[in-house]
C-alpha cells in the first residue's frame, strides 16, 4: 500500500504502519501532534524525540503495512 493510504487508514483506526523488514521491531504513529510520526520499537518503547524523518526511498514505497497496537 501507499505510503498516504497507509497513513489514513492508520489515522482512522489508531493504528501504525511499517514496512515489511521492520514487522517485529519498530512502527510509526501517524500524528499531526507536535510530536510528527513517532518512530517506536515494536512494543512502543523508546518513542523518537524528534518525529520520523523519512527519505524520499521510504516515501515513494509501496509496501507499507498496518499494525495495530
């Protein structure tokens, strides 16, 4: 999936998205908080400090994936 249809999907139902290679360690929460996408280990531990700064390889993917908590 997109990375956009992935965000809103994960927006509508409280959910994260990841890419295939990362299932099992580390998710991102979608959030237009002053927190931006919040890059987490698998469990929501270590939370980043200063959001997810994707490169543009990451955003033009088509393999993302929902992951609920």
């Amino acid at each position: 999936m997109n990375i956009a249809d992935a965000v809103r999907e994960a927006m509508n139902t409280g959910a994260c998205i990841t890419l295939p290679e990362f299932v099992g360690l580390a998710k991102i929460r979608p959030t237009d908080g002053p927190g931006n996408c919040i890059l987490s280990e698998w469990d929501g531990s270590r939370p980043s400090k200063y959001g997810w700064q994707p490169i543009a390889s990451q955003l033009t993917r088509e393999d993302w994936i929902i992951v609920t908590d």
